[in-house]
C-alpha cells in the first residue's frame, strides 16, 4: 500500500495551530466580550450625560428669557431714570448677571446697569443676534462676547418690547459665561471628566475646568468637524492636549455641549485582562509546548538526515536513502529541476540581450540608411542637372548641396555616437580640458542651430561670460545633443537656453515646452536606447541622453531633468565644475 506523504507546511501549520490559534481565540473572545460590554454601557452612560448637561444649560437659558419676558410685562417704560434703578437693583440680586441694558429700535443703548443714567453707551445695531431681533420679533441670544464696557467675557439675550404690535424698545441682558460654567459644575461630574458649551461659531462659551483660561478660544478644527453632524462617540485630543473620548448634544438655540471623558475610562481595565491573559495563556502555552514537541520531532528527524544528505552531495558522495512521510524530503531531486529553471532563465536573459542589440542594430541600421538616401537621392538629382544644363541654377545646386552637407553632418554625429558608445563601454573616454568661455560655444552651437531648418525659435539667455576649465568638444557635444533632443521633442515651440555660473560651477539650461515626460521616465531616459517615443514617430538611436549623461559624470559635473507630464515640457539642467 502506498503511504501517504505530507508536507513541512502541513507540519508546521499544525504546529501553529495548536499553539496560537486556542489562545488567540480564548484571549480574543475575552476581550472582545468585555470590550463590547464596557463600550456598550459607556456610550449609553455618556449620551445621557451630555443630554442631561444640555437639558440644564436650555432651561437656565429659558429662565433668563423667562425673567426679562416678565420684567417686560410688570415695568413701567415710562419713567427711564426710575426703570434704570429698579434693573440695577434686579441684576444685583441675580446671580451671574453682569447688566440690563436698554436700548431703541435702531440699537441705539439709551441706558445700561452698568453705567450711571445718562452716559453716553454704544449702540447694539452691528450685532447680529440684534439684527435678528429686529427681523423674527422674538427673543434672541448672542454667541461669545466681550463686553464693550466691561470687558468680561459674556453672552447676551435680547427681547423686544412692542408697542401696537411694533417694537419700540428692546431690553437686553447680559450675563457671565461662568455663570454657565457654575451650572456645568453644578452637575458634579468625575474627575478629569471636560464638559464645555460651544456658540454657533464654536468658540468656547464655558467648561468645568479651566473655564477663565479657555473660554473664548475657538474650538480645534478636529474637534468641529467631529460634532458637525449628528451625535456620535468619537476619540480626540482636549485643550489640554491629552487623548479623550467624547460625545456631544446640539441645542435648541444652535449652541453644543460637548463632553470628554479621559482616555484610560474608555479603555478595558487592563490589569483585569492583563491576569485573565498571563493564565490564560500560561496555560494554553503549555499544552501548545507539549503538541508541538511531538510534531517537531516527527519534524526534525527527516530534516537531519536531509542535512547529511547535502553534505554528502557536497563532497562528492551518494545521498542517504532518506525514508520518510515527509514529502518534501521525497522531492530533492527537483533542486536539479531548479537548476535548469535557472540555467533557462540565464538563457532568457541572453537571447533579450541580444534581441535588445538586434534591435540596436536595426535602428541603427535604419538611422544610417535614412540620410545615406537622402544623399544617393540627391546626387542623383546633381547627375540630372549636369545632363540637363539647360535645368540648372544655383537655387537648385544650393539646396542639394546643402541637403547632401546636412545629411552628412547628420551621419557624422550617428558614427560619433556609435564610437562614444564603445569607448564609454570602455572606459576610454577621453577628456581635454582648456580654458575657455562656456557663453561664447554656446552662441556658436545655437547660431548654428538657427542656421538649420528648424521650425523652433532658440533663445539664449547670459548674464556675461563664464569662463572655465572644460572639455570644448565635449561641452560642444553635450550643448547639441540637448538643444537637438529640445527640437525633435518640442513641437516646434520656442527653446529657452540659458548660461550662468553659481556657487564655483556653470549651469546651463535647456528648456522646451514640447510633449514632457512623465516623472516615473525621468530616470529612465538617461539609459542606453530607451525612447519613449518610436523610432516612426521621432528618428534617432536612443543614445544622446545616455552619452550627455556618461560626459557629464566623467566632467564630474550633474545633469538633472523636470518636467509637470506629458504636454508640459521639459527642463534639462547641467552643472559643471568650473575648475
């Protein structure tokens, strides 16, 4: 009967099951059940707190209306001097209340409690819980205020006084923020437990704690996106920059009462779970040692003996004859398989270097051809003309002759850039440095440049000239290759070329505003034949960057390019050493 092999990852997963899993699922389950249990009563327990806080602050807010609305009701408006003593007496008796004040329609205050009878006072018209008076009819109360007078911090409630169904006078009381805070702490909250009233613009009206420090100060924008919407329980950091969990309750009149509970009260008490887990798992632990030291040796012994095996191989020797269940073990003779996966992928390798100089050649080939055509093309042309003299002016020798120079200049630079390629490969590249002014062959290359039959119009722009220890045909090399690569990627747009020398080197800049290249490209088109365009769409072999790049290093010098993507255009930077 064949027997039944298993696997070292069968093995091994046994192992882990039945050491972790059991008490990952024992320690999950109990903290899970707790931490379900605890956040369950919390939020019922915080909601209602916070709903109790806001029912309090509404009804004192209520009273307040409730206390102006009768003094509306029993005084006499008629007599103002004798209405200005008997408010006075009214607001010192109040607890909280700082003044009543008086004022007209228009705003204008024609008394308050604060001042004697008769001082001149400012008038309530820019306020907007005024405006809002004037406009519902009804009472109305202002967020955070300074007083103007006092400069206490304070918040005021308005009511109108209508004659015939007009309001000819509005009464307006002014009260302490402490005196909400008073009311906060009159609810006897926990230690370190934050409860704070917030106006419509979130500043803070008052808080149980530290209520002079803060109050007045706008809420953190964390805090104000959390309770713009409907009531939820959320984590955040307090004034006192310490983590808190909280809950909030909007208000009738717009206000919000937040409350804030420490971080360590929403967490699961943890020395209780701490010694659940240590016995728990001491435990489960235990067990899991025992299982695991009778698996690992039915483990261990083939791996031994797989051990010896490749020492064996190693010197030379036959293998052991390694029976097990195991069937890995079984499987050894795959490593040969392995190698040849190996050896095929060197192969692969191989065969896509030299598909990649195939198709090197084939380009090259191509780029070679292309003005090799032009020239035959051309001569022929010269042949028809010496036959037909009759056909023959100077426009005509002009333009293929200069058709057959470019065409050539153009096969000098492909060979230029084919040795370049072998003697950088090489390591032979040579550099002769002489002294001369970097602005001045840049001039040359770009009037030569503007001698061509370019669409692009090139500026050059120089502050003065910029003397150096260069490589002039290499710099002259490096110049064109840049302002030849703006042209064929430009679009025939303006080329913007500047020179200048900072901080001991010279920069030169080439910038186009052509098709742009994407900024995962911008490393890649400084390699060996990478083009990100086709040879169909824009000749050339792929190897001007390249060999920029391998000049630049060798001049011990920095080539960087920028570009915003495709249709941005491009900026190419080069800074050389001046010495």
């Amino acid at each position: 009967m064949e027997k039944k092999l298993t696997t070292i990852k069968h093995q091994l997963m046994l192992l882990l099951l039945t050491a972790v899993l059991p008490m990952f699922l024992f320690a999950a389950g109990v903290v899970g059940y707790v931490a379900f249990q605890h956040q369950k009563a919390l939020d019922t327990s915080l909601t209602g707190t916070t709903r109790a806080l806001s029912d309090s602050i509404g009804s004192e807010i209520k009273s307040i209306q409730s206390n102006l609305g009768l003094l509306v009701t029993v005084e006499d408006f008629a007599d103002l001097k004798d209405l200005h003593r008997r408010l006075k007496r009214f607001v010192d008796s109040q607890d909280g209340w700082s003044s009543i004040g008086l004022s007209k329609a228009d705003g204008q205050q024609i008394f308050s409690t604060i001042k004697p009878f008769g001082n001149k006072l400012p008038t309530w018209a820019e306020q907007s819980f005024f405006q809002e008076l004037l406009v519902t009819k009804k009472p109305t109360h202002s967020g955070f205020r300074i007083g103007r007078i006092t400069g206490n911090k304070n918040f005021s409630i308005a009511v109108p006084i209508k004659q015939q169904g007009v309001i000819k006078y509005v009464l307006v009381a002014t009260i302490k923020t402490a005196f909400l805070a008073k009311t906060l702490n009159r609810q006897k909250l926990p230690e370190n437990w934050t409860a704070t009233i917030l106006d419509k613009d979130g500043i803070i009206m008052a808080r149980n704690v530290f209520h002079e420090k803060f109050s007045g100060e706008k809420a953190s924008e964390t805090l104000l996106q959390k309770i713009s919407g409907d009531e939820s329980f959320f984590e955040t950091i307090n004034k006192e920059n310490k983590k808190q969990y909280g809950t909030f309750h909007n208000l009738s009149n717009g206000w919000r009462v937040y409350l804030g509970v420490p971080h360590h009260y929403v967490q699961l008490p943890s020395g209780q779970i701490f010694i659940i887990l240590i016995v728990g798992g001491v435990a489960l632990l235990a067990i899991g040692i025992y299982l695991s030291l009778l698996i690992s040796n039915k483990i261990s012994s083939p791996i031994i003996s797989l051990a010896e095996s490749a020492r064996l191989i190693g010197k030379g020797e036959k293998a052991l004859q390694v029976e097990t269940d195991v069937h890995e073990v079984n499987e050894v003779a795959v490593a040969l398989q392995n190698a040849s996966m190996e050896r095929d992928e060197a192969d692969e390798k191989a065969k896509q270097a030299i598909a990649l100089r195939d198709n090197f050649l084939s380009v090259a080939s191509h780029e070679l051809k292309t003005p090799l055509t032009t020239i035959n093309l051309q001569a022929q042309r010269l042949q028809r003309l010496v036959r037909e003299p009759e056909k023959m002016t100077p426009e005509k020798l002009s333009d293929s002759s200069k058709a057959i120079m470019n065409q050539i200049k153009r096969l000098t630079r492909l060979i230029d850039d084919l040795l370049d390629i072998s003697r950088i490969t090489a390591g032979k590249l040579d550099i002769n440095k002489e002294k001369f002014d970097l602005t001045a062959l840049t001039k040359e290359v770009v009037q030569h440049f503007e001698g061509t039959s370019s669409n692009s119009r090139i500026s050059l722009e120089y502050v003065s000239s910029v003397e150096g220890l260069f490589d002039r045909n290499r710099m002259e090399q490096i110049i064109t290759n840049l302002i030849s690569n703006a042209i064929k990627y430009g679009n025939g747009k303006p080329i913007e070329v500047s020179v200048s020398a900072s901080d001991g080197k010279a920069n030169l800049v080439v910038k186009d505003y052509g098709i742009g290249i994407e900024k995962k490209d911008h490393l890649k088109i400084f390699e060996r034949f990478e083009r990100l365009v086709s040879n169909r769409e824009i000749s050339g072999l792929g190897l001007g960057l390249w060999i920029v790049h391998r000049i630049v290093t060798q001049l011990e010098g920095e080539i960087n390019v920028s570009s915003e993507g495709t249709g941005k255009g491009s900026i190419f930077t080069v800074s050389i050493p001046l010495e």
